[in-house]
C-alpha cells in the first residue's frame, strides 16, 4: 500500500515551498523521494513529518530560486533551517532535516531511519538502487500519481551543470565515483512494467 503523505500545516508548506520553486520533474522527484523512501524503510519509530519536509526540500538548493554559491545540498538545508525555525520547529527536529538533506547522497547507507530514508527514496528515483524492495503495485502507483516526466534527461543536466560549479561538491564525488550520469538512463523503474 502507497504511505500517505504527512497532511501537517508545515508539511503542507513545505510541499508548497517546493511547488512555487521546482520545475514539475524535480517537484515529483521529491514526492517519489518520500513515498519510495518510506515503502523501504518502514520503522514506525521514523517521524513522518521530518522525513517529508527533508524529501520536499532536499534538491531546492537546484532550483533557480536557492541556488547558492555553496553546494546545492548545504544549500537546501539551509534553506530548510530557515524554513523550519520561522515555524517554531525545535533545534533537534531541524537538525534531523539537515542532516538528511545533506546525508542522502552518501554511497554508505546511513543508520538513523529518516536520513536512511531520504537516502533511499532518492537512490531510487535516480539509479534504481534498491527499487527490488518495492512492492512491484507500490512502485507503479506511485509511478503513476507522481510521473518522472522529463526527469531523466532534465535532472542529468541538473547534476552535471553542479558538478561543475561546484567540483568538490556532492554530485561531483558521486561522478567521480560511480559516474552517476550514466545511470540516470539506465534506471529500472523506468523499463517495461
């Protein structure tokens, strides 16, 4: 069964934070990053709300409205610390949400279950990492309520314009890496169902 999404005023605003700045295929990365996410790490002890605000938020820093001169993952949870303690979030919830924007493109899987599941959520909508954990129903209705739309060719661009500007940054680790950009292509959620 789909998790639902968290139907808080803050998770609201988060999702409207992130309409008003993600282009549509970066807005749905960030619903199938939090939906994908929580199908595989389903600890109840995981705080819904914590981990949606981080999934919204978490790739903003690629978006023309807070783009920073820092990397786009510092960028995102700086914006979402702002964010949240203009909304009287406490200091260990904010953290929690900045440490999953900046943890989830780590190539070690992380042990705290929100920063796991950001991590997760996102390795499947990018390279189909870990989408075998899926139930094969979830995966499509979730395919379905939120399409990937042009992410593939969109977000590879994103990724590979970051690199560069910021070389010592996240996406450009992961090139260097695991040549991140050649996968983007070559995700199985996107062959024949």
């Amino acid at each position: 069964m789909i998790p639902s999404i968290p139907s808080s005023l803050t998770a609201q605003a988060a999702a409207n934070l992130a309409a008003e700045a993600a282009p549509a295929y970066l807005l749905n990365h960030s619903y199938r990053t939090y939906l994908f996410g929580r199908c595989i790490v389903a600890e109840p002890e995981v705080d819904e709300e914590v981990a949606f605000v981080a999934a919204m938020i978490h790739d903003l820093g690629l978006t023309d409205a807070y783009q920073g001169e820092s990397d786009f993952a510092r960028s995102g949870a700086d914006l979402a610390c702002r964010f949240l303690d203009s909304r009287g979030w406490d200091l260990d919830r904010i953290h929690l949400v900045e440490e999953a924007i900046l943890r989830h493109t780590n190539l070690v899987a992380e042990e705290v279950p929100v920063y796991r599941l950001i991590q997760a959520g996102a390795a499947v909508d990018v390279a189909g990492l870990g989408y075998e954990e899926l139930v094969p129903d979830d995966l499509a209705g979730i395919l379905k309520a939120y399409p990937r739309l042009d992410f593939v060719s969109s977000m590879r661009t994103r990724f590979l314009e970051e690199a560069r500007r910021h070389p010592e940054g996240a996406f450009a680790h992961l090139e260097r890496v695991v040549t991140l950009s050649d996968r983007f292509g070559t995700n199985p959620i996107d062959g024949p169902a």
